[in-house]
C-alpha cells in the first residue's frame, strides 16, 4: 500500500491501509451473515450429494466435503472457528476452510452453483425456520387467549368505540377479538410459507447451468416443494423475505394495540388488569408504582419491524434483473425483526397467561358511561314499535335525565320514564341491566357468554386441525 494511500487526509479516516480497507468494510457480510452457517452447510451438503448423484463429481470427493462440511458446522457451534472479514461473506468464510480441512476436493463443490443461487438458498432456509418458530409462538399466544376467554367467557367489561364506554361485552369476547387478529396472522405465516417453498439452488449465476444437475433431488433433500421455475428470478426475488417482514409488521400492529390495551387497563384509573411482577417493574423513587414496560416496549418495537419492513422494500425497488450487491443489505432487516417480533409474542404470551382480572372493577365500569342506553332504544323498538330513529330520541331523553339526577339508567323509576314515553313498561328493566344487556347480544359473533363459548369451541377445533392443515381454514 503506499502512503498516499495510506494517509489520505480528505476520506482515509480510520481505515490506516487506504481504499482497500474501505472496499473491505463496505463490502463485507460475515458480519451478520454468519447466522446462516447451518443453512450454507445444509445446502451446500445436499448441492455434494447431488453432484456424486449426477456423476459431475466423485463419490469420493463428495465424502471428503461432506465430512469437512460436517467438521466446519461442529466448529462454528462450539465457538471454534475463526471468521475473517477479507473473506467477506459465509459462503466464502466456509468454503476456504473446507480447502483447509479437504485440499483440492473443496474446489469442485463450487460446481454448477454460484454466490448468487447459494445466498438465496440460504436466505429461504433461514426465512422459512423463521417463519414456521413464528408460527408456533403465535399458536401458543392464541392459546393463552383461548384459556382467558374460557375463564371469562361472562365477565363483564364495558366495550368502547372512541375509547369512550360504548355497550357492555364480556372480557372472554374481547380476548377472543385477539384470537381472531392473530388467527389471521397465522393464515399469512402459512401462506408465505406456501409461496416461498420453492428451492433456488442450481439457478447458478442467473442463466441455469449447462451441467446435468438435478434440481428436483436437492430441492427434495432440503425440504422444498419443489424448485424454482425461472433461474433470472431465482437469484433476484426476495418476496419471501418482504413477505416475512410484511407479516411481522402486521402483527406486530395488532401486538402493540394489545400492549397499548394493557397499558389503560393496567392504570390504576381502570384498574382492570393487575400485571404479575414478573411482567412489571417498580420506579426507583414512586414506590408506589407498578409499571407496565413491558408492554410499552411491545409498542414501541413495532417501530423497529415498520422500519426494517420499509428498509427493504426501499432496498429492493428499482433493482434491475438479476442479482445486484445491494441486496446483500436484506438480511439485516430480516434478522431484526425476526429477533424483535420472537420477543414481542413471547413477552405479549406471558402477560396475557400471567395477569390478573379484576372483574369488580370491569363490572362497575361495564356499568357507567350509560352503556345500556341502546338496549332502551331497542327495547322501544322491539316492545313498543317505535321506529329506530323515534327510539334513539326517547332515549336520548331518558339519559339526559339520569345524568341530571346522577344515577345510572336502571335508577331512573318508572313513572319518571313513562314521562319520557308512556308505551314503557315494567318490563323495560328486563334489559337495563348490564348483564341482560349483555346475556340478550346473541347474534352471531356477538358478546352474549353462549355464543362467545361457541367460539371458543371452534377456534379450539381448528386449531388442533391446523396442525395437520397448513391452511387453517
Ligand atoms: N454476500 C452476498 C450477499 O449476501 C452473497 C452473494 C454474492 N454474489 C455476488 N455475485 N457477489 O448477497
């Protein structure tokens, strides 16, 4: 290096070697790619076993690499093998090792496969383990829910729109909306594991390869469907890696409106929820104070899944076909979000199983707010024949003067409601209540404890089907 070079004032900076150092830094991937070592290991064995297959290489070359491969995975596990950064990325990082280890048989691994087909190989592997450890962890967050719901399919709570009280539910109903959000999440798991089931290796370059490999054999071995139908695509689609991040960033959403709900309810205002101390933490100087920072970071790293989820699709756009090096920036993102979201189910799952009901306090704030005002109105409707829009006035009048006299509705006597509208009867306390109001929502999906154990029932059934019905519904 000479020492212009080296000393460059203007852009050397720290990089004392000059541009080689920069290129080096700028270029290399090891840095975090070396968390698809097993994926690279797995594929590159199965790539082996396919040459000797096909007659490209010799069994025996083919056992020499395996066994080198084989030594090199039980080296990166036990923290013995020496990453280096001048052979920038994992593909490279095991198979100069493998020289080391193998001699002159590790050149002829590299047969019929390139970089290009090998990274996206890798990428899959690793996005589909990902996928199917999200899959699990969703299926246990469902079932916390499922056994909250069952506890509390007739737990009264108020339901609101706007945050303000808006009609009676039960805590079970509300549980089994969650269900519903990350049922749905694990649709999309399911699907995106469906579309990226498809092997790349043996696309090469992005032309194919004039040699006589066999795609459906290493496709096979390393779990695929089936291999991919365009090798241009192969080595320039990353779908499955925006599919990932799309999913995440979606239930990240619905984890961070469940985080945000725990956080009111865990107020000392609502009080409807109690956090267990393994979930909270205390204030160093408020001794008082029961904080829910779990939650708040639930809420906050979906920020980080938005942001991972946008950094890619900004990596991707305007790639011309096939391969370009900046799509050696995926995996960052991917890997992010895959640590963050792992965490963010897992700490939402242990919240939801480890929190205490408080179903005094549900109850009593189920009853204010007029929350029952609508089962007036229907009751007129129902009862008395009046037209909806007639109903929703007279009642409007009937809350107007509970809120005068300060009591709830049920409070109001009968003859001061006659005075609203005499076609009310007696009957008309029949439905005031909160749990009439509740008990007559029947309809389906809705709040009545009957229909939200019907729920419970079925969601519990797919499940157990889902295991063996990739598709859930
Ligand atoms: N480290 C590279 C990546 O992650 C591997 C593929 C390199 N291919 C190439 N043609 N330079 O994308």
């Amino acid at each position: 290096m000479s020492d212009t070079k080296a000393s460059n004032q203007m852009w050397g900076g720290r990089f004392a070697s000059g541009p080689a150092a920069i290129m080096e830094a700028i270029n290399a991937s090891i840095g975090f790619d070396r968390k698809l070592y097993a994926q690279d290991i797995r594929g590159s064995i199965a790539h082996s076993e396919m040459l000797a297959e096909t007659g490209i290489i010799s069994r025996e070359d083919q056992k020499k690499i395996a066994h080198g491969l084989n030594t090199i995975l039980s080296e990166i596990e036990a923290g013995k093998f020496e990453f280096s950064t001048r052979l920038e990325d994992i593909h490279m990082n095991v198979e100069s090792r493998l020289a080391e280890l193998v001699g002159p048989a590790a050149g002829r691994l590299h047969t019929a496969r390139s970089r290009n087909d090998q990274v996206a190989l890798d990428f899959r592997l690793w996005v589909k383990e990902e996928l199917q450890r999200t899959d699990a962890a969703l299926v246990a967050l469902i079932e916390a829910f499922l056994s909250r719901a069952e506890e509390h399919a007739a737990t009264l709570m108020p339901g609101f729109t706007h945050l303000q009280t808006a009609q009676p539910v039960t805590f079970g109903h509300h549980c089994m909306a969650y269900v519903e959000m990350f049922a749905r999440d694990l649709t999309r798991v399911r699907d995106a594991i469906e579309r990226l089931d498809e092997s790349p290796l043996g696309a090469a370059a992005l032309a194919g390869t004039g040699f006589p490999i066999d795609r459906h054999m290493t496709a096979k071995a390393l779990g695929f469907r089936e291999p991919t139908r365009n090798s241009i695509d192969s080595v320039s689609d990353r779908d499955f890696a925006l599919e990932f991040l799309s999913v995440a960033a979606i239930c990240a959403t619905h984890l961070s409106r469940l985080a945000e709900e725990v956080v009111i309810w865990s107020t000392p205002q609502f009080g409807f929820v109690r956090l267990s101390d393994s979930f909270s933490t205390g204030s160093s100087i408020m001794p008082q104070k029961k904080n829910p920072d779990a939650a708040e970071l639930v809420r906050a790293k979906t920020g980080r899944i938005n942001g991972d989820l946008i950094a890619l699709l900004t990596v991707m756009k305007g790639l011309p076909l096939a391969y370009s090096k900046d799509m050696q920036e995926d995996k960052e993102a991917v890997f992010d979000a895959a640590e963050t979201l792992d965490l963010m189910i897992a700490a939402m799952t242990g919240m939801v199983s480890d929190m205490s009901i408080n179903d005094a306090a549900m109850k009593r704030a189920a009853g204010s707010g007029y929350s029952t005002a609508t089962d007036l109105a229907d009751w007129l409707v129902r009862e008395a024949g009046l037209p909806f829009r007639e109903a929703h006035h007279v009642t409007g009048r009937a809350v107007a003067l509970a809120e005068k006299k300060k009591v709830a509705l049920d409070r109001l006597s009968l003859d001061e409601l006659r005075e609203i509208d005499s076609r009310i009867t007696d009957d008309v306390f029949n439905v005031l209540s909160v749990s009439a109001s509740v008990k007559s929502r029947t309809s389906f999906g809705g709040t009545a404890p009957q229909e939200v154990r019907r729920q419970i029932r079925y969601w519990k059934k797919r499940l157990k089907q889902g295991a063996t019905n990739r598709k859930l519904r």
